[in-house]
C-alpha cells in the first residue's frame, strides 16, 4: 500500500511540474524575451488561461502527503518552514501579475505586474529546483549536535545557508552549491519547457526565435546534467545504487536523455506539439529519476543517529491509507474531469482569446 501511494504522489507530482512548469517557463521567457506589448500581452495570456487549473495539481499532491505519509508531511512542512513561506509569497505575486496587468491599460501599470510575472516565474522554478536538490542531498534529521539529537528522530529546521555554503556540512542549509546547481538545471528545463508551450499555443512574433533559444538553453542543460552527475557523487557516494541493483529503473534516466537529445532536433520538428513533448519527458525523466535514485527513502539523513524518513517509517495505518485510498480515487475523478474539460475549452492557438480585460 506504501508502494501505491508513492506512485500516486510521485505522478501528481510529476503532472504538476509538467503544467504549472510551462506557466513559471512562460514567465521566464516574458521576463527576457518578449519586447513588444502584443507579445507580452499574448504570453502573459498563454500562462494566465491555465495557471489557476494547473495549480490545483500542488494542492492534490499535499493532500495526498498528508493521508498517505503523515510524518513526512509534517517532517518538511516545519524544516522547509521558511523557503515554503517564500513559495507561498512568489505564487501568489505571480497570480496577481497575470490577473492585474489587464486591469488598466498604464504602461506602467503593466510594467510593473510583468515584472511580477517573470521575476516570480523565475525564482519559482529557481527554489522549486532548490527544493528538489535538499530532497536529494538529506537534512539533519532530529538536528543532532555532538552526536545528540536536539528534537525528534524526524524533524529538523535548516537556515537558509550556513556559512561554509556547503553541501557537505554536518549543518547544511537550504541553499548551498549544490542545491544551487540543482535550480539552475531547473530553471533551464522549465524556460524550454515554456518556450515550447509559447510556439504550441500562440502566433507571437518571437515564435521563430525561440527554437534558437531552445537549442542555445538546451546546450547548457546538457552541461549542467553532465555537471550535476560528478558532483552528485562527491555529496552522495551511493546516489546511484539503486540503478545498479535494479536495471530496470533505468527506464527513467533514458526518459530524461529522449528529451534532451531530442530537443538538439527542435529546428528539424514540424509539429509544434513535438518540441512540447520532449521537454515534457525532461520534466518526466528528471523528476522520477530523483525519486528512483533514493526509493523507498524519502527523506535522507545527513548524520548517522537518525534513519532517514522512508516510505514505511512515514507512512500513515493501514486502516487510514485504506481509506485514503477511496477519498483519493475520488479525489482523481474530480482532478482528471476538471483537467479534461478545462483543457477542451482552451483547445487551440489562444491569442484572440479574451483574458485580463
């Protein structure tokens, strides 16, 4: 049943990032490339149609965490406490960009709720990338100093950096080098990603540019992949054992790799719908190849008094997983009709479209 409700969050997990990502790409490609205020209007357009429906994804997988694994729910919610509250702050900047910049029609009205848009996009993509990178590298569980646990065997509270601004502390922070590459790469991966959403489903005037922009960002997500792999090793030697005792997870990696490959192709695609699918395998393949590297842990531990949080040591009883699983059967009706009809309506090119007036 663990195993289940694993597979359940890791793909609403994996579908948000998929739709909310092309809406923080979308922000990241209005922030430095979109000039004239036709392009900005339809871009800004092209996330604000869907960026309400996509988020629901988010707030499914948090409930989903806290049927399913409870502790671990509760364990990150109080250590991530301060970069969450960041988060909260940049969605909700972002919502107000889209929604406001329509509302009069001041340049510098508009300037402002751009700015909003992008910079908030992209700070987004930036921690959520972060978040992942934390995930990946483990926490000080129970916040043990001198080999004594301060609270708990599951909790733990880290600063936003400490000073030494390393990964490999006793106390690492939230941001470190590490952590920091891990944002990048997801900073690049969703500007493709939203790129290629922009040339799916708008006539803006830089559509012809942006495959060159793919293939340039592209280039450096293949060197920043390439780059995160060695360092990877040197914060956690064992970060490939699973792939090595079960090759079929390997199926994963070589998602991730379709996508990158792929998209050196973008300038050869005909259908627009192509280049979209292959930053989605991106998104797909990097998302669950970080859940398969660490299976069935969740949560590791950077010392050696705690266990790391796991799927068993977090998860709920079986009685309340039993009945998370019919609130959550439920619970995916509701998500997969909302979705389909939602995205039936906003079928086709949008730019003539009325949104924000």
């Amino acid at each position: 049943m663990e195993t289940f409700w694993f597979i359940a969050i890791a793909i609403v997990l994996a579908v948000f990032f998929i739709l909310d990502g092309y809406d923080f790409g979308t922000g990241i490609i209005h922030l430095f490339f979109a000039k004239t205020e036709k392009d900005k209007e339809v871009i800004a357009k092209s996330a604000g149609l869907f960026w309400d429906s996509n988020e629901v994804w988010l707030v499914a997988a948090g409930g989903l965490l806290f049927m399913a694994f409870p502790t671990f729910y509760a364990s990150v919610f109080s250590g991530f406490y301060l970069p969450l509250i960041i988060v909260l702050w940049l969605i909700i900047f972002r919502a107000i960009g889209l929604e406001f910049r329509g509302q009069f029609r001041f340049q510098m009205w508009k300037d402002i709720w751009d700015k909003s848009f992008g910079v908030s996009s992209l700070l987004l993509a930036l921690f959520f990338g972060i978040a992942l990178g934390n995930v990946v590298r483990g926490v000080n569980l129970g916040g043990v100093e001198d080999g004594v646990s301060v609270y708990e065997g599951h909790y733990f509270f880290l600063p936003l950096w400490n000073s030494s601004f390393s990964p490999l502390s006793d106390h690492p922070g939230i941001i470190d080098w590490f952590t920091i590459i891990i944002g990048l790469i997801s900073v690049v991966t969703l500007a493709t990603h939203g790129a290629n959403w922009i040339i799916l489903k708008t006539n803006s005037s830089i559509n012809g540019n942006l495959k060159n922009i793919i293939f340039k960002l592209n280039i450096v997500l293949a060197a920043l992949t390439i780059f995160s792999l060695v360092v990877w090793q040197v914060v956690n030697p064992n970060s490939l054992d699973n792939f090595m005792e079960k090759p079929y997870l390997m199926i994963f990696p070589l998602i991730y790799l379709t996508g990158l490959i792929g998209l050196f192709f973008i300038k050869k695609l005909k259908k627009e719908i192509h280049g979209f699918a292959l930053s989605t395998l991106l998104i797909l393949g990097g998302i669950t190849s970080s859940l398969a590297s660490m299976f069935p842990v969740i949560l590791p531990s950077v010392n050696s008094v705690n266990e790391p949080l796991t799927i068993y040591n977090t998860a709920a009883s079986n009685y309340g997983l039993s009945v998370a699983l019919t609130w959550g059967f439920i619970g995916f009706i509701l998500l997969i009709i909302y979705f389909i009809v939602q995205k039936r309506l906003m079928g086709g090119k949008i730019d003539h479209m009325d949104y924000g007036h």
